[in-house]
C-alpha cells in the first residue's frame, strides 16, 4: 500500500502504483483509492460493503462495528492492504 510505503519504507523503492493505473496519470496505491475508487476492486467493495453502492462511507467503515467487520473480511479477501505492492515489469 503507497501510504505505508512512503511513510515506512521511503527507501526501498516499493511500487506504489496498482495495476489499475497504466500512462502518465498513475493513481497511487494509497488506502483512500482502494476502499473507494479503484475500479478494479468495484466488485468486492460491492460484495462486502453492500451491494446497492459503489462508495462506502470511511466513518462507516472506521466508525462502526459493522464496518470494521466489513472491512475485515474486505482486506481478507483481497488481500490489497496488507503488503507493499509487488514491483512493476519493466516496459518491452
Ligand atoms: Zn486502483
């Protein structure tokens, strides 16, 4: 995740790009993007946050009980917020 990555480890050259972003208007990988934006996430955010929206509410997911859970089983089952992204391959 880019906000672990540029706080912790600034050094270690982590991709911070997911593969969602391609050309010069790259998104980073941050927290915010992936619980609210990424569009390749779209169809989990549905699964475990509701399937009737596509933006689920930080103070929801942060402030509530059944949020946290939600957000659980999101991280668990994607597995998008738990390690640095692995490097990207290098362009042909
Ligand atoms: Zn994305």
């Amino acid at each position: 995740m880019a906000d672990y990555s540029m706080k912790f480890r600034p050094d270690a050259d982590d991709n911070l790009i997911y593969s969602c972003s391609s050309g010069p208007h790259s998104t980073l990988h941050t927290a915010e993007h992936v619980l609210l934006s990424c569009l390749l996430l779209k169809d989990a955010r549905a699964r475990f946050f509701g399937p009737n929206t596509n933006l689920p509410h930080l103070p929801h997911i942060l402030g509530t009980e059944a949020g946290g859970r939600q957000l659980c089983d999101f991280i668990h089952a994607t597995q998008v917020l738990l390690c640095p992204l692995p490097p990207r391959p290098n362009p042909p």
